[in-house]
C-alpha cells in the first residue's frame, strides 16, 4: 500500500507542477524577468530539473512494482486481470471519495475565482445560469480527473495486496522512492523560492493579469496546495515503507 500512495502523491505533485506551468504560460513575460533577475531564472531551472528526477523515479517505481506483479501473477498461475478486479465495497469508496473530492475542488476553484475575478459572464445569460454552468464544468472535470488517478491507484493497491513483493525489488523500490521524495522536496521548495523572487524583484509584473495576479492567484494557490498534500503523502509513505522490514516479504 505505501508504493500506492507513493505512487498516487507523485502523480499529485506532477499536476500541481502542470498547474503551475499553466499560471506561466505564456512564457515569455517570465523568461524576460528572468534575464533581468538570474535568481528568478535559477529557481524556474531547479523547478524542472527536480521534477524531472521525481519523475523519473516514480516511473521506476512503477515499473518495478508492475514486474513484480506479473512475476507474481505468473508463479502462482493467478490472471493478471482478477488481481485488479475491485469489489462492490471499494466501488463504493472510489466514487464516494470522487464526488467528495470533486465538489470541494469545485468549490474552491468557482468560489476563489469568483472572489478573485469577479462572477462567471456567459453573454445574454442571467448570473446564476453562468455560476451553475461554471460549477457543472468544473465539477465534472475535477471529477473525471480525480476518477482516473484514484482508479488506477486503487487498482494497483488491489493488485500489489494480492500478490508478493520479493525482497530485492521491496529494497529497489523503497530506494526510488526516496529519490522521488527528494526531488519533489526540492521542486516545492524551488516554487516558493521562485514566486518569493518574483514579488520581490518585479512585484508589478507578478500582481499583474501576466503574472501571477488575481486571474492566476486561484491555480497558484492551488498548485502550492497539491504539491503540499502530495509531499505529506510522499513523506508517509515512506516512513511507512522503513517499518516493513525486507525480511518479512517473500524472497523473488
């Protein structure tokens, strides 16, 4: 269960980083405060550097944690399919934990947007019918979303529970993961540092609608919020994965 969750956190870091590059997108307006202010520069390069390593761990883990699957599926002659079936009680889970993800993502999303950047505007149409259209989309975007990562989460915990993990690639495994934890540590640290150096050498830019002003507060906040929850994650899981001791589990 601690690969799952570390899985899962890595893959909420990753969208809180594509958040964020979507607040700086376009980019030019950013590069150009960074060739004025190199510190604002550096900050941005170890973002993506960091994020890459986390990345490349994470893929590692899966990968590890995928052969370990099939190897186990294979030995004890097991389909690989019914490893991953869930239950009625854990489809009951996923789309409890769905909907109530979903709504509290929405309501943040349409609540600090409509604080931010004023009410939802569809032309010719009353207030409420442009705030039920915003909260209908984003609630059905957030859902679909967050579906996907819990499903393929839940699949692998259902997967990994009911096969063995062999010694060797538990250690492998465990390694990778704190190489994930490190680059995402560094990458949220990064970002803070970055944002910090943006109000502070061109505060103007940064509280502008080009910067990171109130239309781009909202996924600023966010991101910030996904890869802190996504660091806590990490963090439990590993700590987590250092009370199992290797030589509980199966050898490969």
């Amino acid at each position: 269960m601690t690969r799952v969750v570390g899985k899962s956190s890595a893959i909420l870091f990753v969208l809180g980083y594509l958040t964020l590059m979507h607040v700086s997108d376009p980019a030019a307006p950013f590069n150009a405060v960074a060739q004025v202010h190199p510190p604002v520069g550096i900050a941005y390069h170890a973002i993506s550097i960091s994020i890459e390593i986390a990345a490349l761990a994470m893929l590692v883990v899966g990968g590890l944690v995928f052969y370990s699957i099939v190897t186990s599926a294979r030995a004890s002659g097991v389909n690989l399919i019914k490893l991953c079936l869930p239950t009625k009680r854990h489809l009951g889970m996923l789309i409890r934990g769905t909907l109530l993800s979903a709504f509290c993502l929405t309501l943040y999303i349409v609540g600090f947007g409509y604080i931010a950047s004023g009410p939802p505007h569809i032309s010719g149409q009353p207030l409420w019918i442009a705030l039920l259209a915003a909260l209908v989309a984003v609630f059905v975007g957030s859902a679909l979303c967050i579906f996907v990562i819990l499903l393929v989460s839940m699949l692998i915990a259902l997967a990994v529970a009911r096969s063995h993990i062999g010694t060797r690639i538990f250690r492998l495994v465990r390694l990778c993961m704190a190489g994930t934890l490190l680059g995402m540590g560094i990458s949220f640290i990064a970002t803070l540092c970055w944002i910090a150096m943006l109000w502070s050498s061109a505060p103007q830019f940064t509280m502008s609608d080009a910067g990171l002003g109130m239309g781009n507060l909202t996924w600023v906040i966010l991101a910030l919020g996904a890869m802190l929850v996504a660091l806590y994650l990490e963090i439990a899981a590993c700590r987590q994965s250092l009370k199992v001791h290797p030589l509980t589990l199966p050898q490969s």
